[in-house]
C-alpha cells in the first residue's frame, strides 16, 4: 500500500511539474515584446516608414532631380555628389530591410496562416512596393539573400536590377487575386484597424497594385521589349480620380508623428526651391504662360517676388541682398533659420501632410508617355489633360483658372501637336515637392536631356569624384553595406569612387 501511494505521489507530481513548466513558460511571454504579433499590428508602422524614407531620402534626391537647392553654395549633394562614411541617403534602404523587413515577412506569414486574404493581398504589394522603390534608387540591391537568417553567413551578395524588377512583378500578380476575395474572410473594417493609407479599402489596393505594375512597365521605356499597350491597360486599371490618390496622412502633434516634412519637425529649413522649378511655373519655359500652381506650391520672397535657387549656387547672403529678396523655405521662413512656434507651411510641407505616394495624375502621365510611344496621340492628349486637371484641383486651383489655364494652346494644344516634353514638363510639376523617385526615374531615363526636360540645366560643375558625370544612383547604406558587407559589395564596383554614376538597368537600352 505504502509502495502504491508513492508512486501515486511521484506521478502526481511529474503531472504537476509538467503542468507548472507550461504556466511557467506562459508567464514568461513578454506582452510588451511578443514573439509573434498579428498583421493588423504590423502594417502601420511599415506604411509610415515607408513614406518618411522617401522625405528622409529626397532631402539629397530632391537636389539632384532639383526640386530644391541647399542654401550653401557648392553644396556636394547639388553638385551630383555624395557624402562619404555617412548614412544620408541610405534611409529606405534601412526602412526596407530593417523597420519593415522581418516585420513584413511575419505580417504576411501571419495572414497567410490564418487566411487574412486582405492583409495578405496588402503585404504582398508592400513588398513589391519596397523592392520597386529600392531598386530604383540603388539599381543592384540585395533581394534573393536579404533575410537569410544563416548565423554562419557574413556575406550577402547583391542581384541584378533585372531581378528586382521581375520579383516586383510576381508579388504583384500574386497580390492582385488575394485583394479580389470576397469570403467572409476579409472585410474592410478588419482591414482597416491597421491600414492607415486607405482605411481598408481592398480596391484602392488594388487599383495601387495595377499602378505599381504600370510603373514597373513603364520604366523600361528605352529598352526594345517595352509594351505600351501593357503600360496603358495597367494604368487604366489602376486609379480612376484623385480619390484613388495614395495619401499618407500624420497626426502632427509632435515630432514623433508629425511629417518629416511639417514644420515641426524643422528638416527642410536649409532647402530653397529651385529656380528650374519656378521657371516652369513662371511663364519662361511655358513661354508667356503663368501657371495657377504658382502660388499654390511656391513661395515668393519677401517683397513679393518668386525667386529660385540654382544647383551649387547657394543663398547670397551679402549686403547688396537685402532679407526681402531672398529665397525662402517651403514653410516660408528664412533658410537656415528654426521655424517660429505656429508655422503652418502649405501644400504636401505641413505637420499633417498628407504625403502622396502615387496619385491619379501621375499614373495619367504615364499612360499619355506610354500612348505617345504607341503614336495614339488622341488617347496621349486625353490621359495628358487628365494629369494637367487632376493635379490643378490637387493643388486648390479654382475651377475659373483651371478653364483658363487649359483653354490656352501652349498648354493643351491639338493632339496632333503635343510634344513629349510637354508631358514630360507637367509630370515633373504634379511631381513636384513628393515624386522624387519618379521624377529621378524619368529624368535618368532621358539620361538628363535638356530637350526633353526644357530648361533643365545640370550643375555647371560636378562633384570631383563624379569625373564629369551625373548621378544615376545612390550608394547603398553606408551603415550596413561598407561596413559590414564589403566583399559583396565589391563585387558590383560599390567601391568605386564614381559607382553611384553608373547607370542602372532600367535607363539603359
């Protein structure tokens, strides 16, 4: 009896062990630091981050398209240069690989093993769209090997653009059938507890997804295997009215939630517009025309003129130019100065944006490019009016000067006569100020063409280590790349002093 009830005991108390060894481990989950977190907690912050990697990054790329100047002459950015040993420029690099990337992986694993078809569908496009943004900034990036967790693998070797550009590609079309379930799987009020962008709704996801495959297409304009045809039916696939617009909106309440590009997180003070820019809006490149958008995105200097800054020319600050005639910040403030408490800015440059990342009217000049190529110059007048009109009323023009505005011929002129730098020209104004990656792309493109891009002027002098030539890339994160990934690097010329003038895939026949 007494040999029974010991072993009772014992067995008792294995089961108990066992028992308290899971209560155990169940108390030593951290609920602030989970090991696994759902989608709709994921999202967000990617969203964001994605946004305020480009501002962070078009604080240099903004130089090069010319968007804006710095207020210092001779500026290295200005001049298609590059500063060494540092990590400006290398923001979404960091955003897509670092603050996204297990993060990413996990929210679509998560959705896929609970059949969130909706966070799926998202999750997919968010990484196509990371690639997309990447590769066109850096050319060759790392993609086959980006999260290989191998704790023996110290080196990650980079694929070609090509690659990037296919990949983007294959996520979409994988997207696009996810983000057209209608099962009681998806729903937009749970896809909405964490989309910020569109509140959950799958169509306009959709409709971004056909976008980016439109951008995707259309990039490869130089090459022979370009599509128009494709371009133009993803675009009308894509948005349908500025209502599709991808906005991302701030609270702006702080620092730590206000745009990056808002006053009160004080990063742009050191950048004046450009004088590229206010000459298109000015009446010297559309000659005689002044556009309605001029006092809408530009500032006018103190005494009332507009007034722009030339790449490496800087803001004089001698006596003989008085404070009044100067050029100002986008929140109108002198450069170089701390906005004072209760600076507003306008336009995409306030504390709540929102900030766009892909708008009707860019995806209407895309189509006009694409038909022009094609030779359909009545379908390119339609899609090239839609851009002009959308981005008028984007930008608060009224309705009377938008009419006057297009009534005029050097602005929307029989299609028999559109040229593509007319095109050209307007995509480059909707752009202005938030389509840094796509003003680059295009730019680079037309490898700069003063023909294409009238009264577009490249730096008289550039960067030394440039040996004459433009930028066509940027460098990838100093942080990550030239320190810890250096053989790799290596092996697709990173280290040359010149690398990021080499030009990339896309732009190249």
């Amino acid at each position: 009896m007494k040999r029974n009830f010991l072993c009772l005991f014992l067995l008792s108390g294995l089961l108990l062990a066992l028992s308290s060894c899971d209560k155990y481990l169940d108390i030593n989950k951290n609920p602030n630091n989970p090991d696994q977190v759902e989608a709709a907690l994921l999202l967000a912050p990617i969203e964001v981050n994605y946004a305020l990697g480009v501002q962070f990054d078009a604080r240099v790329i903004g130089r090069y398209v010319q968007n804006w100047q710095s207020y210092l002459a001779s500026d290295t950015w200005d001049l298609h240069g590059y500063a060494s040993a540092s990590d400006v420029g290398g923001e979404l690099w960091r955003n897509v690989y670092f603050k996204a990337g297990r993060n990413l992986i996990n929210l679509i694993d998560d959705a896929r093993a609970n059949q969130k078809w909706d966070y799926l569908g998202v999750g997919l496009v968010m990484k196509a769209w990371g690639w997309q943004m990447l590769t066109d900034i850096h050319g060759e990036i790392i993609l086959s090997e980006a999260f290989d967790q191998d704790p023996q693998k110290n080196q990650f070797n980079y694929d070609t653009q090509q690659a990037a550009y296919a990949e983007v590609v294959r996520l979409l079309n994988e997207a696009i059938p996810y983000l057209n379930r209608a099962d009681g799987r998806v729903s937009q009020t749970q896809l909405a507890r964490g989309d910020i962008m569109y509140a959950g709704d799958r169509l306009k996801w959709k409709r971004f997804a056909y976008g980016l495959l439109a951008i995707n297409a259309h990039h490869l304009s130089p090459k022979s295997g370009y599509d128009p045809n494709k371009v133009i039916a993803y675009v009308d696939s894509a948005f349908t009215s500025n209502a599709d617009n991808a906005l991302m909106p701030f609270n702006g309440n702080s620092t730590a939630d206000a745009s990056f590009f808002g006053p009160t997180r004080q990063n742009l003070q050191v950048y004046g517009q450009s004088d590229f820019m206010l000459r298109l809006l000015d009446g010297r490149i559309f000659t005689n025309v002044k556009d309605p958008r001029l006092a809408q995105l530009l500032v006018a200097s103190g005494d009332g003129v507009y007034r722009g800054l030339v790449p490496g020319g800087g803001q004089s600050t001698a006596a003989s130019i008085p404070a009044t005639a100067r050029v100002l910040s986008p929140w109108a403030t002198p450069l170089n100065s701390i906005p004072a408490a209760g600076t507003t800015g306008k336009y995409v440059f306030t504390d709540k944006g929102p900030f766009p990342m892909m708008t009707y009217s860019q995806l209407q000049f895309i189509k006009a490019e694409a038909a022009f190529f094609k030779g359909d110059k009545a379908t390119a007048l339609a899609a090239y009016r839609n851009g002009i009109s959308a981005h008028l009323t984007y930008a608060g023009v009224s309705t009377a000067d938008q009419a006057a505005y297009l009534a005029n011929a050097a602005i929307l002129p029989v299609a028999g006569s559109l040229t593509l730098n007319q095109i050209m020209l307007q995509k480059y104004i909707a752009q202005w100020g938030w389509g840094f990656l796509e003003q680059w792309s295009d730019l680079r493109r037309y490898n700069y063409s003063a023909e294409i891009f009238t009264g577009f002027q490249l730096p008289q002098t550039f960067a030394t280590v440039n040996n004459g030539k433009p930028a066509q890339r940027l460098r990838p994160r100093y942080n990550s790349e030239y320190v810890w990934n250096i053989d790799a690097l290596a092996k697709i010329g990173g280290l040359e002093l010149d690398y990021h003038t080499k030009p990339v895939w896309f732009s190249q026949p």
